[in-house]
C-alpha cells in the first residue's frame, strides 16, 4: 500500500496556486484540514482537495481586504 505523502504549507500553496499568507488564513479561519507537528503546519493533498470541493475556500475573508465587518 502507498501512503500519501506529508506537504507544507508551501506545498499546499503551490498545489491551490494561492499564497502562503491564504493557506495560515484558512487554516485558522475555515478550518484547512492541517496537522500540527511541532512548529509545522503539515497537510494531506487529499483532504485539502475534499476541503475545497465541500466549498471550505469559498466566500470572501474581510481580513484579506484589509476591512474589518462593520
């Protein structure tokens, strides 16, 4: 049996095509399937694809423009 691989958030980012700054806002803010291991954030590929299918990157975060809720 193939295990999947373990990414970074680097990996992560690369695999959306958004930046690292996204991946760290979605982890904390929409709940980004990630694993914490010792400092790292670390991902499975298959679960942050079942993340963004299920619409868990959709919407728009007011703390990326910059504006907060008023």
């Amino acid at each position: 049996m193939i295990t999947e691989p373990w990414v970074s958030v680097e990996g992560v980012a690369r695999h959306l095509g958004v930046a690292k700054d996204s991946v760290y806002r979605w982890i904390e803010m929409r709940g980004l399937p990630a694993h914490k291991i010792g400092r790292l954030w670390k991902f499975k590929l298959s679960e942050v694809d079942e993340w963004v299918r299920a619409g868990g990157a959709d919407g728009h975060d007011e703390s990326a423009s910059g504006r907060s809720a008023e």
